[in-house]
C-alpha cells in the first residue's frame, strides 16, 4: 500500500518559472541582507536572482506575498522518519529505546514508506524542506527502496543515511553489501540532485556495556562510508553513559569533514576541540534531549568552538511532532538561561542554524540554506495573519519566537510548490493520515504475534 503519486503543480514542474513578489525578504546571505517589500525569482528549480522591484517574466506564475515573511526553507539535520508511526508510544514502551527495538523488526518495507511519508507530510507542512533521514531500521534492499521512494515521492530535499536494523546485534557489523549496491545503483534513481546519500553509522560506546560496539564492528563501517566517499553521521557523547565516545573517535582518527556527531550533551571541551580541529559538525535536537534525560545542548560552546551546528528533529516518537519553530525558539531560550543573558543566542544566530548552519552541517550550503542566486529554490512564505502572530514587526524574532507551522502559507523545494494557502499541493494530508494509521495496526499485530 503506498501513498498516491504526488502530481505536477502547473508553472513549477521542471523549467517552470515562479516570481514570489513584495514579501519581506529575509536571504540569509550575509551579502544581501533582508529585503522589506522584495522578490525572489525562481526558473528552472534555482533561485534566479532576489531584489526589490524585479520584473516578471512572460512566462512567470506570479505568487503575491505582500504583507508575509518570505524565508529560506528550514533544514532538519538528524531525523528517523521511519518511526514517525510510533509517534507518542515511547512512554509505553517504556522507553523510546525500547519501543523502536520491540516494534521495529515487525516494520514491513511498507510500513517505512508509510512512516517517512506521514514524516514528509508534516514536515511539508511546517516549512521544512530538507531532511536528513538517518534511517536505522533497514531490514534489507527493500527497506531502503521503501524510504528513498517515500522521499522521492514527497518532493522533499533529502539525505538518506543508510543504517541497520532496529534491534540488531551491537556484535554483527550491518549490510555493507547492501550499502555497496545501493550506493552503485545510486545514480540511476529518481529525483536527481535532491537526495544524496550518506551511512547511519555506529561507534564505541562508553560506559554501558549494553550499548557497547566493537572496534571489529563499526572499523569496517567508517571504512566502507571512506571507500564510497559518503558523509558519516552517528551518535555520540548525549547521555552521560555515553561520555569519551568523541575522545575515542578522535583517538582512532574517525573524526573529519565528513562526520556528522548527534547530540554532544557530554562532551568535554577537549572533545569539542577535537570535533572543531578534524572540521566534523554536530546536530543537536532539544526537545528529545531534554525528554530523554540527556541534559542541556553544548549549543553556546559548540558554536564558540568555530563547530557547524544545526538542528534536529530526531524523532517524533519522543518528542510528538516537527515543529522546527519551537525547535528554534527552545534552543534560543535553553542558550540564554543557562548564560544568564537574555542576548546570549540572538534571534537571527538561531534562525541560521535552522536555515544556512543546518546546510552547513549536512555539507549542503551550496545547495540550499539562503535565498542566493544559484542556489535551489528551497524557500517558506509565512503569514501573519493567525493570532499568535497577529502583526509584522521584526520578522526575524516573529519566526523564531512566535511562528507556529500553521502560519506556514507555503513551501518550495526545488523549485515545486509542496504547499500554498495553507494546504499541502502534492500529498494527500487525510490519505497518508490514513496509510500510516494502517501501517500501525498490522506492525503491533505482527509484533504481538511474533512474542507469542
């Protein structure tokens, strides 16, 4: 069972041109600025040029957003969306930890797609418009298909990091055969130029022998992400159990460009030396954080530290939804209490990590992030016009502070318009609800069946 085929949006399929007129313009780009009454221009899926008055071209689809923000897409940096199902259920498990390795095996390649689907969907909705998807439930070949063709499917910017079963043994290296394949066949796939694909990939595993990866194990996994050339994410240093875990990569020389760490909550600042001199970045996700008892982010010291950061999702069967605004505005106010200075993460610092920083931290700043000429057209229009925002002052606080994703009016990616007045254009928000609720059903079946 899959959701339907999202269709074309008339004037901004492949080659379309689209003119956002008289918004206010925040680019992102240093060079630019903000833009009080400006345009941006899109052809071809890139962002044409950005300025105030620009002329409409014969065969551009005007889209008025006079009176609205008009923003780079936001980035999501570190997100399961395959147990977007489970949503809510982490407390019953008990434990998310413990939900995704009882109900995890029983996942079908469907129940993935119908997962990531329902992930896209929400994420459409509330102006997210790359996601990177560190898929640690691949129970084999169709797996993956299943949520590279949901990806495919939503429109979405995507990385797809490749990883290993929920529940697999810490002992058992994962299907790098599989990884090889998917890898070589990767150029032949659908939605060209917006996935690109990276490894989910384990390390050592401090002070729980329970969590506790062999070298044998996750060598051959960083070995085989360095012979394919893919980025590296993996999770380290969050819970104080995890502590030495960035000490221990640094010490093997897995660190690098190309290493994306997840969390940091307990990383000491020599560790956080050693992820800026090897040029690594780190994603960090509050609300999960907070909810599962890692701590506060490392957010003012990471960024001290010269460290890419941005921010994550991570996963809604913990923290219940993709609100990349109270993401924002939670980051901003955890940054601030624990200096004690009100300024100590400024509205515009933030937004940068949920926009350019975020790019940044999946390698993806020439691709997306800000509204700059040659860049893919990956931009939000927000609306003021709900009571929680009410007036347009100083747009970039009202994003950060005050935007909820139902002030989102609209979302491109790539140049396509996933969502206009309010609604999403190219997925069936009732349908994939009603995929995802049945996709649900048969995994708690199966995984009951499996116990008994």
């Amino acid at each position: 069972m899959t959701s339907a085929e999202p269709g074309p949006v008339p004037g901004t399929g492949p080659g379309g041109t689209l003119l956002v007129r008289g918004g206010h313009v925040i680019t992102m780009d240093p060079g630019t600025g903000d833009l009080p009454g400006g345009d941006v221009l899109v052809r071809g899926g890139a962002i044409a040029a950005v300025g105030p008055g620009l002329a409409a071209p014969a065969d551009a689809r005007i889209l008025d957003a006079a009176g609205m923000i008009v923003a780079p897409g936001l980035v999501d940096t570190h997100w399961h969306l395959w147990n977007t199902l489970l949503r809510g259920m982490s407390e019953g498990g008990p434990g998310y930890f413990r939900v995704c390795r009882e109900l995890g095996p029983a996942f079908g390649p469907g129940d993935v797609y119908q997962g990531t689907m329902l992930a896209c969907a929400e994420a459409i909705s509330s102006g997210i418009t790359t996601v990177h998807d560190w898929c640690h439930n691949v129970r084999g070949p169709e797996h993956a298909e299943a949520g590279l063709r949901a990806l495919a499917d939503a429109g979405l910017r995507a990385r797809f990091s490749c990883g290993y079963p929920a529940a697999h043994p810490n002992d058992q290296v994962m299907d790098l055969a599989g990884l090889r394949r998917l890898h070589a066949e990767w150029d032949g796939r659908a939605a060209p130029g917006l996935l690109s694909l990276g490894m989910a990939c384990r390390g050592p595993g401090g002070s729980d022998p329970a969590m506790h990866v062999p070298a044998a194990v996750y060598r051959p996994e960083f070995d085989t992400a360095g012979e394919l050339g893919l980025p590296v994410t993996i999770h380290a240093c969050g819970p104080r159990h995890a502590a030495g875990q960035i000490e221990a990569l640094a010490g093997e020389g897995l660190l690098g460009p190309g290493v994306q760490v997840v969390h940091a909550n307990c990383a000491t600042p020599a560790e956080i030396g050693h992820l800026a001199a090897a040029g690594a970045s780190v994603s960090i996700s509050p609300f999960s954080e907070l909810l599962i008892g890692y701590g506060l982010p490392q957010t003012a010291e990471l960024l001290e530290a010269g460290i890419p950061v941005g921010l994550s999702v991570d996963t809604t069967a913990l923290t219940g939804n993709a609100d990349m605004f109270a993401i924002m505005k939670v980051t901003k106010g955890l940054a601030s209490a624990v200096a004690r200075d009100e300024f100590a993460l400024t509205a515009r610092r933030t937004l940068a990590l949920a926009t350019i920083d975020g790019a940044r931290c999946l390698g993806l700043d020439a691709v997306t992030g800000s509204l700059t000429p040659g860049k893919r057209a990956d931009l939000i229009v927000v609306s003021p016009g709900g009571p929680n925002l009410g007036v347009l002052t100083d747009p970039v606080p009202l994003l950060v502070t005050a935007a909820q994703p139902g002030n989102v009016d609209t979302v491109i990616a790539d140049g396509r318009v996933l969502k206009r007045g309010g609604m999403l254009t190219a997925l069936d928000a009732e349908r994939t609800g009603r995929d995802a609720r049945q996709a649900l059903d048969g995994v708690i079946a199966r995984s009951r069946s499996a116990r008994h």
